[in-house]
C-alpha cells in the first residue's frame, strides 16, 4: 500500500493553547494549516492541569487576534479569584501576588478554542493522529510522519510548530546537528513533576474564591516546591503539588505526599479526577527557531519556574510564533532560522524577564529553605510590590528590597544570599533584555549559562 502524502503550508503539532491559539491566528489569515493531535477530538484541550488562568491574558488574545475568551455561563471559566496569595507554612506569612486570575475548566475552553480554529476554512483538524519522525533534508525541517487511525502519513509543510508540551517531540526528533541553539532534550532536572486532584468537598470550603499557593511541611521531602489550592466553586476544588525532578526528589511518592495534605484539609472530599505530568521549569529555550521550524507553549519551556503557570504564556506564545510566520511570509521571504529570529527576541524580552526572578527564588530556597524565604515574607522584605516590581518593570531592578535589608542585622548570611540573589536576578534579566542578533547568539549564550551555573 502506497503512504499517503499530503501538503500545506503549516502543521501545527498539538492542540493544548499553544497550538489552537497559533492554528486560529494562521487561520484567520486564511493560510492552510493542518493541527495534529494524538488525542481523540473531544480529548483535545483536556489538560492536567491546576486550572488557573489569567483572565487579562485571555482578553490580551482577543483583543489582538479574536480568540475567543473563557464563558462563565457555559462553565468555561469556573470562578474568579478574588484572593491570590502564597502562604507559609506559617499561616500567617502571606504574601499577595497581585494581579487578577481565575480557574477554567481545561476541557471546556479547550475545546472551544479547537472548533474555533476548525471552523476557519484553511484549517483541518487531524485527531487521534500521533507524530512519528519529523521530515529533515539539509538542515530544513519539510514536515512531519504521523500514525494515524488509518496508517502512517506524511504531512509535507513549510514549517512545522512545535506546540506538543512538556515532551517537545517534534525538537527531540530533531537531528542533533539541528540542535546547537536549543537542548534537543530538557534535562530532567529542568522540569517539575506535578500532581493534581479535583476534588468535591461536603461543606463550602475554606478557599472561597481564592488562589493559594502554599507551602506545607511535606515539602520539606522535596524542596524546591510548592503546593496549590485553587477554588473552582463553593464546594470544588483543584489541589495538588508540584517539585523539581533534581536528583534529590527521585522515588518520592507525589500521590502519598499529596494524600496526606489532602487528608488533612478535607478528610471527607470525594475524588473526581487525578493525575500527574511535567511542566518545564527553566528560561526559555535560548532559541525557539530553525529552518522550517518554530516552537511555543511547554514545548518552548514558556511556563513560569517559579509556580508552574504555562497555559497563558502557552495561548500568548501560540499567537506570537503564528505571528512570526505571517510577517516572514508577507515579506515574501522563508521560513529560514534567520528570518525567524524576531519571535526569539519577543520571546526573551518578555519571558525571559518574567522568569529571571522565579530561577533567584527557586534558588534561594534551594540553598536557605522555606524558613527563611518565609521570614523575608514575615517581615517585609519581600513584599507584593517587590514581586511585582520584579515581573512587570524589572528595568526598575530591586533597590527597594534591598532598602530594608537593615532587618537582616541579624542574619548576616541570608542577608548575603539575598544580595547575591538579587544580583543574579539583575544580571538574568539584563541578558534577557539583551537578545542578540544570531550572528552574536553564540557569545550570548555563553553569557547566560555562565551566569546560570551561578551558584548562591
Ligand atoms: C499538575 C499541573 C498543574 C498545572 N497548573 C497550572 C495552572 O494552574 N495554571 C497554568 O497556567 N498552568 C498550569 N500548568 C501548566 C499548563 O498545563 C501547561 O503549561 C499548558 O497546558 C501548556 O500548553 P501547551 O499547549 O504548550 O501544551 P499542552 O497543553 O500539553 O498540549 C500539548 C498537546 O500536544 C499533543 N501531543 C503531544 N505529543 C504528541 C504527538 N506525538 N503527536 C501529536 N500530538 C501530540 C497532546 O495530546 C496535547 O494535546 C500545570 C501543569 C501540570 C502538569
């Protein structure tokens, strides 16, 4: 039997936000897209996940391209939140987080966004469809083999979008000679091993309306980490926990350790769904583009290091990349790795800011503990709008925190680790700022690993 062959201009490999968001924004300018996914269709979008979403990222992508938005009323968006903090194991060290978020329903809005996209006339939906190889010639990536229910396919493009997650298959079937500008493989100790239940609880909760981010004792087994309760309505919940993969944290039991918080706080909550996953914990790949190829979302490691948050920058990034692409082709030129730098250095000058300051908490907690993390929190030091400060106007840098540091008398060496975590915060977010050109990509990146191998 001869394999079928087919052709378009653009195949997007998977349909979490990064790919629908990137297959609805190629769609509107009517170029012919083709979206894979391994998943059946009405699986498309169902995402472990801990739910939350930023609703001023959702409007962000309507505003720019006509993504659809997240609907109360079909139960698309679950609740907004109107408490967002993390909070010590000490339930009196709170610490706001600021802006404004809310909890989803990962399948709902999932699948909203999928027949979005599908409705647009150049674009087709292959479900139940998995990514086998990828089709190279001279350093060029021409499209991808796919299993699907019917036998193996070739889907010949001129560009292939990595929008496949955590796993990043299509980079990882890469030829290594490809790989000189990005890792073909995310080192295990880059990622974060997550867990979560949705949970029903008897009695109205005690998270009501609120984000909670927070960190419990059992952490103490697998530091650096986190645990999260997210309301998703009176009486529902998504709890979970997530922890680096550093050698350290292999064979713990992520389930045990997320029973016994869950024993704790809801003894009598019934389960209504668990797994687990990875997420990327990390900056960004220090390049996001090749010849024929681009790629946003987990795939990209575009989910925030410090807390796990992937499924905005995943619908930001999908819109960005598709961006890139329309641009090159305007301009009538390829799709070569120079032509699509532009998104490398959108990429950096936005995420690669934001993530600088969760790589300098995760390592301070790393090297001093929650203790003291939580103290700086008790007393002032770090506050909602140094955290603020630190993501949204880093140019404004962390004078102010270092202002109180006449608290830290006391402390003489985390008053040292906090100096020097800052300062490598500073220095991440200035070489993020300073995105090269590719010809001064190579002396670039020396920089940054240098600077990340930075120990506190
Ligand atoms: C436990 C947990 C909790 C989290 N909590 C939050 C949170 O509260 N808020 C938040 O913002 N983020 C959270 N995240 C992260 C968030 O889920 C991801 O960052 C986001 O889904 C990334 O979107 P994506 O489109 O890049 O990838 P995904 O959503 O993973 O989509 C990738 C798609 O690719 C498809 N695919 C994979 N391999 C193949 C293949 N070989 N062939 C074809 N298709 C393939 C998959 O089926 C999937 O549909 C959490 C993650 C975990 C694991």
């Amino acid at each position: 039997m001869t394999e079928k062959v087919l052709e378009t201009e653009v195949v997007v490999v998977g349909g979490g936000p990064a790919g629908v968001s990137a297959a609805f924004t190629l769609g509107r300018q009517k170029i012919p897209t083709i979206l894979v996914d391994r998943k059946p269709k009405e699986k498309i979008g169902d995402k472990v996940c801990g739910d939350a979403l930023n609703p001023i990222l959702t409007k962000w992508c309507y505003d720019q391209v006509g993504l659809p938005q997240p609907d109360p009323e079909k139960k698309e968006l679950m609740e907004i939140a109107e408490t967002i903090v993390l909070r010590g194991s000490n339930p009196r060290v709170i610490l706001p987080m600021g802006l404004g978020s809310a909890t989803v329903d990962r399948l709902r809005y999932g699948q909203k966004l999928l027949h979005a996209a599908e409705e647009l006339e150049s674009v087709s939906v292959m479900a139940e469809t998995r990514v086998k190889e990828v089709i190279v010639e001279n350093n060029v990536v021409k499209g991808v083999k796919v299993l699907t229910p019917e036998g193996e396919q070739s889907i010949m493009s001129k560009i292939v979008i990595d929008a496949s997650g955590s796993s990043g298959v299509v980079r990882r079937r890469l030829p290594l000679s490809m790989c000189t500008k990005f890792p073909q493989k995310i080192p295990r100790e880059e990622m974060i091993v997550a867990y979560r239940e949705i949970i029903r609880t008897k009695e109205p909760h005690q998270f009501q309306k609120g984000l909670y981010l927070t960190y419990e004792k059992e952490l103490e087994e697998v530091m650096p980490g986190y645990y999260w309760f997210f309301s998703r309505g009176e009486r529902e919940l998504n709890i979970g926990l997530g922890y680096l993969m550093i050698e350290e944290n292999l064979g713990k039991n992520i389930r045990e350790l997320n029973q016994s918080v869950r024993d704790r706080y809801f003894p009598d909550a019934e389960i209504l769904a668990s797994q687990g996953d990875q997420i990327p914990a990390r900056m960004p790949l220090p390049s996001l583009v090749h010849n024929g190829f681009i790629t946003a979302g987990d795939a990209g490691a575009l989910a925030n290091p410090l807390n796990g948050e992937g499924h905005g920058p995943a619908l930001f990034s999908g819109i960005k990349a598709a961006q890139e692409i329309l641009k090159v082709r305007e301009e009538g030129k390829e799709y070569t790795e120079e032509h699509l730098w532009g998104y490398n250095k959108w990429v950096w000058s936005y995420f690669g800011v934001e993530f600088a300051m969760g790589i300098g908490i995760i390592k301070f907690i790393f090297k001093f503990g929650y203790p003291e993390f939580e103290w700086l929190i008790e007393h002032g030091i770090i506050t909602e709008d140094d955290i603020n400060t630190q993501l949204y106007e880093p140019a404004k840098g962390h004078k102010g925190m270092l202002k109180k540091v006449f608290k830290l008398a006391r402390k003489p060496r985390v008053l040292m680790g906090l100096r020097k975590t800052l300062n490598h915060v500073e220095k991440l977010v200035k070489i993020a700022q300073e995105y090269p050109d590719i010809e001064n990509f190579d002396e670039w990146n020396r920089k940054l690993e240098k600077e990340l191998e930075t120990e506190l």
